[in-house]
C-alpha cells in the first residue's frame, strides 16, 4: 500500500509510520513541525519505502500530489496539546477544521479510505463514573473557555467526515484516542506523563494540577498502532465512529496517584506539589474534565480490540526513554 500519514512526525504518526514500513507498505509523511518533531522519524530516514515533505495541510498545492499518489490515508495532522491549543487558539481552529475539510475534499475525488483522528475530548464533561461510550451526549463549557476549543474543532472534524460518509459513500473510519503515551511522546505541549517522568527525573517538583482526583485511563502507543491498524483494514468501520483506548482495569488512575506512581518507579526525592488551575493557566482558558474512561465495547465487538499492556509497564518504558 502507499500511505498518507499527516501529522507523520508527530508522536502516535512516527509510531504508526514505523509499523506501516516493517509490514511493507510505501509512506509518505506530511508534517508542518508545529508539534512533531524530526528527530521521532529520523531512524527511518534509510528506508527506501519512506519519505517526508514538511509542509501544512492548510495547503491545497502540497496536499494534492500526495492525495493523488497514495492509496490511503491516515490523517492525524491537528493542533494538540492543552497548552498549545491555549497558546494559539486561532491556529489550531484553523488547522483541526480547515484541514480536515480539505482532506476530505481531495479524498473523495477517488474516494481514497480515510482514518481521522479524534479525541476523547470530544464527549465534554461528565458526572459520575460511566465509561464514556461513542453515542453519548455531550456537555461542553462555555465558549469564553479556550479550553473548549479543541473539543469543539475535533467534533465538526467529525461531522464532516460523517457527512462525507452520508452524502458521498467516502469511506471515512474516526478514531476517538484516550490519552496514547509511550517513549518518544514530548511534555512540552501539556502531556501529563512525560511532564510527570521528567520533572520526577530532574529532581524537580512533580506539579499535579488541582486536587488531582481527576481520572484518567491511558492507552499504551504499541496498543494504539494495533487498534489503528485494524480499524482501517475492516470492511465494516467506515461510517462509524470508535473509542480507541486503555483497559479500564488496569490503566485508569486518578492523576495524583500517577504523580506518586512516576515517583515511585522513578525513585525521585521530587515533592509533588498541587498548583491550583489559576495559577497554571491564564484566567478563563481553563476547565478540567474529571473523569475521562473509554468504554471498548464495540472496538472488541467489530475488530477484536484487547489492549495488553498495562499502565506500569508502559510507565517503565517512558522512563527507560527519559534515562536514556
């Protein structure tokens, strides 16, 4: 197969791209540099099979010759990260939705199968501890919260892409990822776990955010790329929408329990310090989600989805990356 990555560079597209190579298949990568980084791609770089261009997806000129080459597409190109989407709202609106329009838009000349990623972010908030599940309804904050504003572009990114489905029969498959983590993921942008691994490492104080009672259940990247992989290869996915996640079992945790876990697999003399959503974000950019749990039931039911890897031994192979 030859295949689009956009966003290629990025954590979840170096990992899928390295996978797509060893299975054989030609890939291209489309990534502005914004938040990927060459260095996640570089030991690839000797691969006949691979290419890269850095450029956006913004661009119809760079993104039609690709279109046109390759078979299918994996589009993963999106503003991420709660401090970046802080930092440049108006970006990562323009980027999530405009992007993704324009993917499509090229995609269904020949009706080229598309995966597009989402985010769990997309469900909002919600009371209690239910799993969230594909079809739930969704509770969002105010619009004066730039918090919202990646969960509202992902959710018209899914609208389209639905809409493309409905109206044009374009093969459209979305993928609602849960919090993906694994070596090479960087902290810069928000990510809780790299933060947590560094600081831990570093001896400096492992910032938990609020009380930290917010839940979170993580998907480990090797489980991830499984997940993705059978997605697109199913006759039955496209149209849907599925939850791509961790087993609640063994991977849901609330955040101040994860400060003392790194801490304790890190054997770090770091305090871990609770710093109020005020004091770590500017006023009225900011609200939390606390409970944020897939339900799997129909990835299982459709693909045969079980994610193995547990939260420990993910959290041992981050930490063996950071020490490295």
């Amino acid at each position: 197969m030859k295949v689009l990555i956009t966003g290629g560079a990025g954590f979840i597209g170096s990992y899928l791209a390295e996978r797509l190579l060893k299975q054989g298949d030609e890939v291209y990568v489309l990534d502005d540099l914004s938040t990927g980084d060459l260095d996640n791609v570089r030991h690839l770089e000797d691969n006949p099979n691979f290419h890269m261009k850095v450029g956006t997806v913004l661009d119809p000129e760079t993104l039609k010759p690709l279109i046109d080459w390759c078979d299918i597409i994996y589009h993963l190109a999106a503003a991420v990260g709660v401090n970046y989407v802080i930092n440049n709202p108006l970006q990562s609106l323009t980027t999530n939705i405009r992007g993704t329009e324009l993917i499509l838009e090229m995609a269904n000349k020949d009706k080229k199968r598309v995966l597009l990623a989402s985010t769990s972010e997309v469900a909002g908030k919600k009371n209690g501890k239910a799993l969230f599940s594909e079809d739930d309804d969704r509770l969002l904050g105010p619009t004066t919260v730039t918090r919202w504003i990646y969960s509202t572009s992902k959710a018209v990114d899914e609208m389209l892409g639905l809409a493309y489905w409905r109206e044009k029969k374009l093969p459209v498959v979305i993928v609602r990822f849960f919090n993906v983590i694994g070596p090479r993921q960087s902290a810069e942008y928000g990510m809780v776990v790299p933060r947590f691994v560094k600081q831990a490492l570093l001896g400096h104080p492992i910032t938990v955010y609020n009380d930290g009672e917010q839940r979170r259940c993580f998907t480990d990247i090797d489980d991830a790329i499984d997940g993705l992989l059978a997605l697109m290869a199913h006759d039955d996915t496209p149209g849907e929408i599925f939850n791509l996640g961790g087993n609640s079992e063994t991977n849901e945790i609330a955040i101040k329990t994860l400060a003392e876990k790194v801490k304790t697999l890190t054997e770090s003399d770091s305090p871990i310090e609770f710093v109020p959503y005020d004091k770590a974000f500017a006023k009225g950019s900011y609200e939390d989600l606390n409970y944020r749990v897939p339900d799997l039931t129909k990835i299982t039911r459709v693909v045969g989805y079980e994610p193995s890897l547990s939260l420990d031994q993910t959290l041992r192979r981050i930490i063996e990356y950071y020490e490295s």
